[in-house]
C-alpha cells in the first residue's frame, strides 16, 4: 500500500522537523513489538507490519513560525515510520498545553447498529464532516484523554488505557452511541502512540497527550441518533495544563452557573460538559484566578469539581473528595490518588463535601490527566479568601504526585499493574 492512499482524504501535510533530504527511499520497516503489563505477566502483541513509504519531501514545506511557537523553522513531517525513532526538532523546554501537529491519526467507522472494524492510520489532518452531522447539531461527542511518557531507556509508557476504553463505553451507553470494544480501544492507542514515537517528549520534559474521539460523524436532521459514527485519535506533545506549572492556582467558587444537574451527563465526558463551563471559567480567569470550583446545582453548598479536574480535601490524615453520584466525572487520575493514598496509609472519604470544610482545610488540591496533581494556593468563596500555603505543593499532595507521576513515568515498580509498556 503506497502512502497516497493513505492522504486520499486528508489536509495538507503538517512540516515539523528539519529534512536535509529531497525524497525519502521505500524502504520496509518492520513492526515494532508491544509489551502489556497484567497482574501475572507480560503479553506480547503484534500490531500489522508498516507498509512501504513512497513520497516525496520536497513539495511537503509549510511555514509554522507563529508567536510563541516551539517548533524550528523549516520543519517537515516524518515521512515513514522509520524516522518515527527520531525525536522531533521542536523545543522540548518551552511546551505547554496546546495542540502540536503530530505526523498520525488513527480512524475507524461503524454504523449505528453495527460495530466498529477497519481501523487505520492516517496521515494527522483535517477530516470531512457533513453540515449535518449528529455531532455538529446535536452534540453527540464524547471524548478521552490520556497520556504516555519516554522512560531514559526509550521505552514508551501507557498508564491505564483500558480505565479510558471503559469510560468511553459507558458514556457512549448514555449518549446513544456504538463505541469501540475495550481491546479495539487499547490496540488504536498503541498503534497511534507508535506511529507518532518521535513526539513522545525526552524524559522529564512533558508527555504525549492522547485524544481519543467518538461523534456522531453521519447526516442526521430530525433529532435523532446519528447513522454513522467516528472512532478518531490524535495526539500532541504537551507540558503543564496550567500556567501555573506546579506551582499553586487560585480557584473561585461559583454558586450561581452549574456544571452538571442530577439525571444529566455530567457523569460522562461528553462534549458539552466543557463549553458549559467557559462563560463561568473565561470570567474567572478575567480576574485573574485560574480556574473555577462549582458546587451542585440543588442545596448550592456540596463541592463537585473543577472545570476539569477532581477536587480533593485533606485535614490530618483524613483526604476528602465529592463521590460520584451521576454529576461529577469518574476521573481515572482521581481513582488512581484514592488508591495510592490509601496504599500510603490516609483515610480517604468519598461523601457530600461542603463548601464550608474549605475554610479549615490543611490542604487542597485537583487531580486529572491533564493536570495529573495540582496543589491550590488560594480559593474564594463569597468574597473570602482562603490560603492554603502558596509556595509550592502541601506534604499531602506533594507525596501523592511524586508516588504518581514516579509510576507513570517508569521510575518506580509498578506493583498497581498499571502500565502498559510499548517497546
């Protein structure tokens, strides 16, 4: 299979990395081999063997010196997966959260009543959508989001995929949709990681953000669900979600706009979950907080969570945070802290929250992939501001992220089975 038959239906190519070549030679490239980590050993698996790459570079440049831009100038996109070895010329210092046009992504359709098969890489691009796509007017989306990090060996590690293939499944239940089987989810990783190695950041300078996708991709008018759907992912190097870094952010608590109402979709990572929140977030980060706290929609007074991120409460040994009861999001990263502060000997508690506990808190701080642990410095409630030390993470959180990330990393055992190795 030559590769214009991969680019048929997509953009343009992105250009990221100096090329001092005219034209790329065919040559094969064998498959690389994929390790995954369970409880009792490691299972191989053999991903289909990369075709042979015929294109030309020389007809492949695009100017991306945009402002503020970690990309070098005169880059090129890598133009068969034996330059996917190679890491990306940008710089790894400067990331932040943004999208970075990668080399691959990953599609796979099925119709409503059907199930998903024919999945393949693609070219990283722009896709076609009709104007009357379920997902454009009906918001029938969901999303997922997870990450995989370089260990000093060259290693790639995926932290709990399968966590991400369940959820999606159970939002898909709720919002009428076919989605992916739980191997078919993992492989698709694999597969889109893999082809786009040389962007998974050095260790220590960011991971690779994973976004998978699923909308209702076919033409619908009525309301109704979409005959066709779309299973997508992309990913993109980042660095810290929050300007901030690791430093502490400062949180408003709104008691006025809401998040999600009980018998909703707050539960499940659905699209429309987040524009929700901009109106509140956008005015927040106007007066210079960082983000927002919003509380439940019925008494106005039980915490429920950040515009993306789980919140969690500590004083003494006892770390509190809001149990999942249908309006807040059963965050992988969240469950993953329960359990790795429970291995640490803290009491956790998942139960009603009130606002009010923040006032006497030791400690406060969010959990998410993005975010994996953020320490909050500062929250406002009412007008009152709450300080919770604002040089840098509490011994609680500080503890929690260092035991996290050191396993999401490869820099400790993982004695969870949480990882999964991509060699």
């Amino acid at each position: 299979m030559e590769i214009n038959a991969v680019l048929a239906h997509s953009q343009p190519n992105y250009l990221l990395r100096h090329s001092s070549r005219s034209s790329v030679s065919s040559t094969a490239v064998a498959a690389p081999t994929f390790f995954h980590r369970s409880s009792s050993q490691r299972t191989r698996f053999s991903p289909p063997l990369f075709h042979k790459i015929e294109v030309s570079a020389s007809a492949t440049y695009r100017n991306v010196n945009e402002a503020n831009s970690p990309f070098k100038s005169a880059v090129v996109l890598a133009d068969s997966y034996s330059e996917a070895s190679e890491l990306a010329e940008i710089e790894w210092d400067n990331l932040g959260f943004g999208v970075i046009p990668t080399d691959y992504m990953y599609m796979m359709k099925c119709t409503q009543e059907g199930s998903f098969s024919g999945g393949e890489l693609q070219r990283f691009g722009n896709i076609e959508l009709s104007p009357s796509a379920g997902v454009l007017n009906y918001g029938q989306g969901l999303f997922e989001g997870l990450k995989a990090y370089r260990k000093e060996d060259d290693t790639i590690l995926l932290f709990r995929p399968e966590e991400n293939a369940l959820r999606m499944k159970q939002g898909a239940e709720r919002m009428c949709m076919p989605s992916p089987t739980v191997e078919q989810f993992v492989e698709a990783v694999k597969e889109t990681v893999l082809a786009n190695k040389r962007w998974v950041p050095p260790p220590g300078k960011g991971s690779l953000y994973i976004r998978p996708l699923l909308m209702g991709s076919g033409a619908v008018l009525g309301l109704a669900p979409a005959p066709e759907y779309t299973f997508l992912i992309y990913v993109s190097p980042v660095g810290n979600y929050f300007k901030e870094g690791v430093a502490p952010i400062n949180l408003i608590v709104e008691d006025k706009l809401h998040r999600a109402t009980p018998g909703g979709t707050g539960g499940v990572k659905t699209i429309g979950n987040y524009a929700a929140v901009l109106k509140a977030q956008s005015a927040a980060k106007a007066n210079g907080y960082s983000d927002v706290l919003y509380l439940d929609c019925v008494h106005k007074k039980y915490l429920e969570e950040v515009s993306s991120c789980n919140i969690f409460v500590v004083k003494g040994n006892v770390i509190s945070t809001p149990a999942i009861k249908g309006t807040i999001l059963p965050g992988i990263t969240r469950k993953s802290i329960i359990d790795v502060a429970r291995s640490q000997g803290f009491q956790v508690e998942e139960r009603l929250v009130e606002v009010e506990e923040l006032l006497d808190a030791d400690e406060v701080f969010c959990t998410g992939t993005a975010v994996v642990v953020s320490p909050v410095g500062s929250i406002t409630y009412k007008g009152k501001r709450v300080s919770y030390g604002l040089d840098g993470f509490g011994a609680v959180s500080q503890q929690l992220y260092s035991m996290l990330t050191r396993l999401q990393m490869g820099l400790t055992d993982d004695k969870m089975n949480w990882t999964v190795e991509l060699n």
